[in-house]
C-alpha cells in the first residue's frame, strides 16, 4: 500500500540501547523473549512532540493479525509488546490531514525497537471540486453545464452523465457558480480541504420555476482518495466494470457483517457452512459462466494488503469500513488487484 507520496518525512528505526527508567525499557522488561517497539510521533523538525497523533501499524505474519490503530500518549509516544509470531510491521503516523511516510521494521525476539515518525505540516497541495448537475425536478443528468469559481479563469462544463471535475483548486472557502441556459444560475459557498475531493450534487432549477437550488455536499475519506477508490468507481461505473460501496450505502444497509454487504453486489453469493449466516465468505458466478459444485472464490484485499476471504468478517466490522469494491472476475480486476490466484474477481475492503 502506498501512502500518500507527496509528504516528506524522515524517518529513524534503531535498536534501543536500554537505560533504566525509559519507557522502552520498561516495555521491554515486561516482554519477556518478545521484542518490543517504542513509538515517537513529532514535528518535521523533531523539537515538538505530537500527543494524541494516530500510529497506524500493519502486521507481517505467517498468523492472521488484525491492524492496529492507537493514538499517543500526551509526550507523543506509544509503547508495546510484539506479538511472537510478527516477523515485521508496517507503520505510519497521523495527526489531523497529515501523516508521516510508511516505514518497515523488521523484529528480532527479544530486542527493542525505536521508530522515530516525523509529520510534515504546511503541504499546500492543492484541492479537488468534482460532481453532478441534476436538474433538480427530474434528476435527469444536465449536461454543458458551466462550472467556475468566481476570480479564477478555469472553467469546465458538464457531461452528458452531468459530471464535472475542477483540479488544482486552493484551499479554502470558494463561490461556485453554475450556469445553463433554460435554468438558473446558480452561486453557492464551497469549501476546498487541502489534498481532498469536495464531492458535490448540484440540482439546477428550470427557469422561472420558483424555487431555491439544491445542493449536496460531501468531503470524501482521505484514505480512499489517496488510493484510488473514487477514481476506480468513476470510471467503472462508466464502463459497467465492478460494484461500488460507500459508507452511505453501508450505512443504509446496516449489515451485521461485511459479507452480508457483499452479497447485495450482482453475481456475488454468500456461502455458509453451517446454518445461519455465521463464518461466511463470498463467492463469484461470473468466472466459468455460473457456480462450480465448489464454489469459486473471490481473492480479498484489506487496505491494500491480502487477506483469506474466509477472514473477512474476523477482520473487519461493517463501522469500521470506509468502502468495498467487488470485481467478479479478471477481466473487471484493475492491475492492482489482479494475479495469477485472481481468476474469480476479488472484494477490496477500506478502512474509514
């Protein structure tokens, strides 16, 4: 998994050498043969710790561990007891809308570790407005609409699925104005986060129907801007390629468990071995034109990362997802997603 390469972070990974008093030794102390790691979340400049900030860590194991998300203590650090069969992590840190760089430490039983993460703040990337034009009696798409912000020259104009995109917008408060002929115009308040996508839906009344505008808007999860999933989801419901959840349509379906959502995508069945619809997994219809007497399952990714799709719902739980792409098979897979064991399609799971 890639994380965000437009920050610049440095990043240190060095053995403690144990003194009495530190935390690390103290956490070593207590994990016995295991090793231990101890955890520094500051500042670009390394002079101001960050408490509270957000350490994401990734396990790699022959075992199937669940990622662990913990936040700071108040001098910025976070301490703990390497599970024994854990050959190696993947971490990073958060703190609000920035983040460190990913960094990779391998363990050896009973040594501890320091991992120093260093947020860059300031990044003055710029924003993204994208949507739809509706016309707002009808919710048919309204396409050749034009889309602007007021003091900026760039312009676009709408699809004929209505669908617009500004790049390169500056954060901060912005007038969106909308103009098509036969409706009226439009001028609403936007405001651009750094980094993100203000997603909008914008319904255009027909002139002179008297009525005010509708506008809805949303700023997407950063985790599944950065990547990919909202691209992925424009274009393969452009081309019939794949099924999309958001966290809206999780939230309507309130499944008790992540198959049970999976089930609803087109071509997708739900397999249980025993009665009621404990243990789970998903399979896929479309890879041999129908079901084989053994099923045929879908590979499953959990951010990024490869998990047994039997485990899915040990893993993760419906209120921690963020969205689900189900691919039913190759040919639907985008590069990322593909290999050789791929032939059935796969689920991929984001965390909010």
């Amino acid at each position: 998994m890639t994380r965000r390469p437009r920050m610049t972070a440095a990043l240190m990974v060095v053995p403690l050498t144990i003194g009495a008093g530190s935390a690390a030794a103290q956490d070593a102390g207590d994990c016995g043969d295991r090793a231990s790691l101890h955890v520094l979340v500051t500042e670009e400049s390394g002079a101001l710790n960050l408490p509270g900030a957000t350490i994401v860590l990734r396990w790699t194991s022959d075992q199937v561990f669940r990622p662990l998300r913990e936040s700071a203590g108040a001098d910025g650090s976070f301490s703990l007891c390497v599970p024994t069969d854990a050959r190696a992590a993947t971490l990073w840190a958060e703190f609000g809308d920035d983040s460190s760089e990913e960094t990779i430490v391998t363990f050896e039983p009973g040594t501890p570790y320091e991992v120093h993460l260093r947020v860059l703040f300031g990044d003055a990337e710029p924003g993204r407005i994208v949507g739809r034009v509706l016309d707002a009696t009808t919710e048919d798409p309204v396409a050749t609409a034009t889309v602007s912000l007021s003091g900026r020259p760039a312009e676009v104009q709408s699809d004929r699925q209505g669908r617009f995109a500004l790049t390169g917008v500056p954060a901060g408060p912005h007038l969106l104005e909308v103009d098509r002929i036969g409706y009226a115009s439009l001028r609403y308040e936007v405001t651009v986060v750094r980094g993100l996508s203000t997603e909008l839906e914008i319904g255009l009344v027909p002139a002179p129907v008297e009525m005010e505008p509708l506008v809805v808007t949303a700023t997407r999860p950063r985790r599944l801007e950065v990547n990919g999933f909202y691209d992925r989801k424009y274009f393969g419901e452009l081309i019939g390629g794949g099924t999309y959840f958001t966290v809206e349509d999780i939230d309507r379906r309130r499944p008790l468990r992540v198959t049970h959502m999976l089930a609803d995508a087109p071509g997708i069945r739900l397999r249980c071995p025993g009665s009621g619809f404990r243990d789970c997994w998903v399979e896929s219809s479309r890879a041999s034109g129908g079901f084989t007497p053994g099923g045929c399952e879908l590979s499953a990714y959990l951010d990024g990362s490869p998990i047994p799709v039997r485990e899915l719902d040990t893993l993760v739980l419906p209120v921690e997802v963020g969205g689900i792409e189900v691919y039913q098979g190759a040919g639907e897979l985008p590069p990322e997603f593909g290999g050789y064991d791929a032939r059935c399609g796969a689920v991929v799971i984001w965390t909010k």
